[in-house]
C-alpha cells in the first residue's frame, strides 16, 4: 500500500461493504486485490519443505496436478533430526529464495503440529514430540524464509494432531495440557521467528472450530503473546465466516467472492465492523511486508547441495556394532537390496509434494559413489506394499552371498502415510522384516537404511542388524546423501526429535487415538512423549534425543550460574565437551530441568535447552547453554496462569533423556503461587493464601480456635489432613468452628 499516494483512501475511509472482499480468497491462492486504497493481490504457494506453484500450462481446479519444478527440500521430520537451528534457517532461506523469484508471498507453512502420537498421517511434515525443541526449529525456517521478504505461515493452529476426521474433530484438552504442550511450540516459534501469518486448523478444540474461536485467535494469539500477523484458514476449514472474522481470522480459504453471508451479515450486525476493518490493517500490513522492494537469486544447483547437506547432517545412526562406515577402499562388491533403492521415498505425500528439479535414487547414489571402484548389485528383495515374496527374498540371498557389504533399503511407501489418514501400525511391513531376519539368519551382516516420514519400531529386528541408519525423508538429492553417511564423507549428526517406541501400546494416545463420536480426548495431559514413558518407567526402542556418531564424546566440567528474578534466562549451564574418538563429528548436548513445582503433577524432566557442536578428534570446548525463565514456566489452572515458583531444580546434562551424563541441584528464585480462593477452597488452601491465610487464622484465634470434634482432629497428626481438606463452606457447618457465612465472605472481599 502506498501511503503517501494522495489520490488513495485509508481503510478508514473506505466504506466497511469494499473490505469484505479481503476476507476471502480470489481463487485458490490469492487474495483480492483494493486498488482505492493502494492494496495488491497476495499469492499463496504450498511448501513446507519445497515450493508447490501450479504449472500454468497443466491447471487444475486445486493446483494438485503437476507443479513447477522447485527444490524438494527435506521435510521437518527430517530437518528436526539435525537439532540445529542455524541449518534449518538456511533451508528456510533457500526456499524464501525460491518462493520470491515464483512470485509467491506466502509459504504455507512450516508445520510444528505436536506429535502427539506416532500414527498421525501428517507427522512428517511436523518437528518434534517436545514444544521447545518443535518451536525453536520452526522459529529458525520461519527466520530464514522471512529474510527473502517472504510470509512464513505457522500452521495449523491448533492441536491438529491427527488426520483421523481432522475437519471436524474436537480435542478435548485441559487447559495446561493445551497451554504447555500443544500452545506452547506456536508460542515459542512466534518468540525466535516472528511469523508474518498463521494458518488456523481444522479441527475443533473444546468443542470450538478452531477458526472460529475469539479465544485461541483474539485473546491468546494476539492479546497474550501481542501477535500482529494475519490468521489465514485451512481451505474449507470456515464454517460461518463472520463469526470467524469476528473471532480474530483475516482470510478465509480458498476463494468465495460470491458467497453472500459476510455482507447479509455486516447488514444485520453479527459481522463487527470494528473487526473487519482491523482485519483489513493486518492485510495490508502483509502486503507491506511482503512488498518486492530486494531479490534474491535461486540458485537450483546451490539448494541441491544445501538439501544433500542438510539430510546428511540430520540422519540418525540407531546402531552400528562397528559396521558403519564403509571403506570403499576395502570394497570390490556391495549388494544393495530392497524397492525402496531405486523407487525413492524422500518426501511425503498429500498437498506438500513437490516437483524436485532432480532426483537421486539410493542405488544411483551408491554407484556414482563408488564411481566403478566397485561392483554394485542389486536385487529387488521385496515389492512396496505388497507381501512376502518367497522367490524374491531367494534372489536377495544369492545377491547378498559373497558381497564386501550389504545395504538392505527399508522403510514406508507413500501410501503408508499421507495427509488425509492416519496410519494404524508403527512396524516395518512385514516383506522388510521377514527379508531382514532372513538375511541375518543366513549369516549376512545387514546395514539397514531407513526412509519413512514417521516413526517405526526397529524392536523386533534390530539384533538383525549391523547398523541401523534412520534417514527419515531426505528429499530430492536422497542417494547422494545417503551415500555420503554410510562412506563417512559427512559424519551422521542427527539425533531423534521424538522417541521410538517399542510397541504402539506402550504410547501415551494409544488408549484415546484417534477418539470417536467426533471426539477425541487427550488423556495423558502434559505426559506426551518422553515425559510419559519416562514417568511409566517405559522401555523405549531408542530414547528422544538419542543418536549415535562415528566418534565419542565425553561431557565434563558442569557449571550453573543462577540468575537474579528480573533476568529472562533463569540459569545458564556451561559444560566442557571433548571428542574422545577418532574421526570429526558433532554432539548435540541437552539440557532437561526436574521441576517441583507445588500442586502440579510434573514430568521426570523436560527440555529446555541445547546446542550442537562441531569437533576435531581430541578437540574440546566449553558450551554454554541459557535456559529461559519463561520456559521453565508451567501453566498453574487454579491460579489460571504461568507460575515458578522456584526452589530446588535439577539440571540434568546429556546426549538423550536416558543418557544423561552430568546431573547437579540448583536453588532458583521464584514467585509464589496464589490460587484464588473461594467459599469451597479447602481450610488447607486457605491457610496457604498469603493474604486470606493469616486473616482467618487471626479470627479464629480471636474467637478461640476450632473446638470439638475439629478441634481434636487438628491437634492429631494422624487426623489433621482430614480436616485441612475439608472445604471451608463446609466447615464452619461443623459445631465448634467459630464463623458463619458472613466472616467467609468478609475475608474473601478483603484478600481479593
């Protein structure tokens, strides 16, 4: 908008009919352009982990058919795996890049959904289990994309964890669960990113659809966290489109310009004119942000080598009993075996999908690797979704019989996960694992290498293995990247954003996943991932944060600096890091609190904070990493807000939440927790107020103290919790307690 044009008006100026074209689509991707007041179109494009811009010369109605060709970069589920905000903000620029130099001015997306179980549909295009570690990776690719003068929009807002019914489910969650776990990663993004859009999600919370709720878009979204961008809705997620605006949503998805129901509804008044016009601000400041005022040069060769780097930098060495790495120099044939090899799976699939400008097979990988040093065989071992084959898993053992080393490609077709529906197992099909086992059996030893958008349970097969090798979804340069972990050209750095488990019961949904009758309940509270099987004393396949290397590290050397209560970081925690191994590599260390925060069931120990270092062999350094105040916070639902109260934490320092390797106590400040009170607090609550408690206990010291039965009870250590616990309303019905219903309500007026 250009406001210094005088022939222009100002939204304020402009009758509140000509705004309402601004809250709905054009068409598919864009919005309606306002010439009075200087306000273009805005182009919207699909891309999470790469651009999806619809090909003019083969459109469809949706833009799902065969789009422009951009770079596939690898998804969260993958980029999450590195621990390394600064790669995943180079990503984030390259795709900015990419989006600038196709016109678009928006990219839908990075996803930071909470995985909350293994089975959601959609969990490759998420980051993480954990909220801080999923909101500080996408604050970095939102960083990233918005440095190219391009929208990142954070979606979907909120608790969309599941595909399961997701355009008309409700998750049905307690306020601290929805506040600390499922909030928390969007609160956290908008701290370290800034995001210029939100999209809001399908789903309902409580019983609200998310894109109508004045709520989680008015009250938390822009008032608690005194955001400024604009809310755009999933495509078909708005159900009543003034309620919507009156909410806090800007633009409703995909385009209805004929749809009458915003203007009949500004005519009777259920459309707030007050909104439509702050609604209308909030595009134009889009607008104005997004303006093409640089450019910044694509370079298609350039993000390929970015997206090899980057998935080789987050693959996760599960195990490795010596096998790994190879040495092409001791090699005269490997066997490769398994589809998966030559039919690539490196990205999801749904409306994220993206045309790569090249792509590199695992098998076209490993043989431009060994570059005719070695003789490479393949065999097909198996077919994706499909099942055992007797006659193919013969051809695999002949294969594999005499070879230098033996690369078993396993994992997840397309169809085994993909927006829209969620999965109903975490195993590797059963052709994979019979393959596997049999390959062991007949004594090969097998390196395994993994591709799948979501997690599976190595648990029935991983003594079959000689190495394991999670890749998750490499995106477009796959087999090169591929190639260069098992060779050890890039040393395998990624450690795992959420926990495998053994079996899908052992998870914390598995009771209440994906619900039913249009609901679904999130039972297990803030225990989700690690927090829960840590609390259940649960076996896990491979712990949250859990990564091997090709080296070692050994952790030294802890210090804890406490901070004065005025400071935004609470304590910084610094520790000496040293290679021990052989060969270059990186360790990732993670810094997990023990609250005791008073009145509220706490998890074993959280999160919140890490790094990821780079080291020599022998080299060593001294990290220092800043725990924030506000992420020690826990959302207290008596009081109705964040608390710390301080005390006694414990630090624990490790390279995952089961190997932790330095551990120390530390006294922190805090602020005390004051619950409201009311005529049914228990005499417990009451005494503990600072306020209300020293008031009552005054009166009744003036009129005797609690006699009686009470009485007898109090002064009994045996028997007093019983009567602590009593309501106070309920008390003073008791003979021998010395006030009535009018003291309750004097004390209650002068304590509040």
């Amino acid at each position: 908008m250009n406001s210094i044009d005088a022939d222009l008006l100002t939204i304020d100026q402009v009758p509140a009919e000509q705004l309402l074209p601004l809250t709905t689509g054009l068409d598919y991707w864009s919005t309606s352009p306002l010439p009075s007041i200087g306000l273009r179109a805005i182009r919207m494009a699909d891309g999470p982990h790469g651009l999806r811009v619809q090909d003019d010369d083969a459109p469809d109605h949706m833009g799902l058919n065969r789009s422009r060709a951009a770079t596939c970069f690898p998804p969260a589920v993958t980029l999450a795996s590195s621990w390394d905000p600064k790669l995943v903000e180079q990503v984030g620029a390259a795709l900015g890049a990419e989006a600038r130099t196709a016109g678009a001015d928006v990219v839908l997306g990075p996803g930071l959904n909470i995985k909350r179980s293994p089975l959601c549909g959609r969990n490759f295009e998420y980051y993480s289990e954990d909220p801080l570690l999923a909101g500080r990776l996408a604050g970095a690719m939102t960083r990233g994309i918005q440095s190219r003068g391009v929208a990142a929009c954070l979606k979907h807002f909120a608790a969309n964890n599941q595909e399961t019914d997701r355009q008309r489910v409700s998750a049905e969650l307690d306020p601290r669960t929805l506040r600390e776990i499922y909030l928390k990663a969007f609160e956290i993004a908008l701290r370290e990113g800034g995001p210029w859009t939100i999209m809001s999600a399908y789903n309902r919370i409580n019983g609200v659809y998310a894109s109508e709720s004045s709520w989680l878009l008015s009250d938390v979204l822009r008032g608690d966290w005194g955001w400024d961008g604009v809310v755009i809705s999933d495509w078909g997620a708005v159900h009543d489109p003034a309620e919507a605006i009156n909410a806090g949503l800007d633009i409703r998805m995909p385009g209805r310009p004929g749809d009458p129901r915003l203007e009949d509804a500004l005519h009777t008044g259920k459309l707030d004119r007050g909104a439509l016009r702050r609604t209308a601000k909030r595009i134009a400041l889009l607008a104005e942000r997004t303006a093409r005022s640089t450019e910044h040069a694509s370079d298609s060769a350039e993000h390929h080598a970015l997206t090899r780097r980057a998935a080789a930098e987050s693959a996760v060495l599960l195990t490795n009993d010596g096998a790994l790495p190879l040495s092409a120099d001791k090699m005269t044939r490997i066997a490769v075996i398994g589809e998966l090899a030559v039919s690539s799976r490196y990205q999801g699939a749904g409306s994220s999908a993206v045309n790569p400008t090249r792509l590199v097979t695992g098998l076209e990988g490993l043989t431009g690797r060994l570059g005719g040093t070695s003789a490479v065989d393949f065999s097909l071992g198996y077919r994706i979704d499909s099942e055992v084959d007797d006659v193919l898993v013969e051809g695999a053992l002949a294969c594999a019989e005499g070879a230098d080393a033996v690369i078993v490609f396993a994992g997840l077709g397309g169809s085994a996960e993909a927006e829209g529906r969620d999965r109903t197992t975490i195993e590797l099909p059963e052709n994979q694992i019979d393959l596997i086992q049999r390959l062991a059996a007949a004594g090969t030893r097998v390196v395994v290498v993994l591709a799948n958008g979501s997690a599976v349970t190595t648990a029935r097969w991983r003594q079959d293995a000689a190495a394991i090798v999670e890749f998750w979804l490499t995106g477009q340069a796959h087999g090169e990247t591929i190639a260069d972990v098992l060779f050890g050209d890039v040393a395998p750095s990624g450690r795992l954003a959420e926990t495998i488990p053994v079996a899908l019961e052992d998870t914390s949904s598995f009771l209440n996943f994906p619900g039913e009758n249009g609901r679904v309940l999130y039972g297990e509270g803030v225990f989700v991932g690690y927090r829960w099987y840590d609390a259940r004393r649960i076996e896990v396949d491979h712990a949250f944060g859990h990564g091997l290397s090709y080296t070692s590290f050994d952790y030294s050397d802890l210090d804890i600096t406490v901070h004065p209560l005025e400071e935004a970081d609470a304590l910084s925690v610094t520790v000496t890091i040293t290679n021990t191994g052989s060969r270059y590599g990186a360790e990732v260390p993670q810094v997990y609190v023990t609250d005791t925060e008073a009145g509220l069931a706490m998890p074993e120990r959280e999160l919140r904070g890490f790094d990821k270092v780079w080291l020599q062999s022998g080299e060593s350094r001294r990290l220092t990493i800043a725990v924030r105040r506000q992420d020690l916070a826990h959302f207290h639902t008596g009081a109705d807000d964040w608390v710390h109260s301080g005390g006694i934490a414990t630090v624990h320092v490790g390279a995952s939440s089961r190997d932790i390797r330095l551990v120390a106590s530390v006294d922190l400040p805090g602020n005390p927790v004051i619950v409201p009170l009311d005529a049914f607090s228990s005499l417990a609550e009451w005494k503990a107020h600072p306020l209300a408690g020293p008031a009552l206990q005054t009166l009744l010291d003036q009129r005797g103290g609690i006699r009686g039965r009470m009485g007898d009870l109090l002064s009994d250590p045996a028997g007093a919790d019983s009567v602590l616990s009593v309501p106070l309303q309920t008390l003073i019905e008791m003979p021998g307690v010395p006030i009535d219903h009018a003291d309750v309500d004097a004390l209650l007026h002068e304590s509040a």
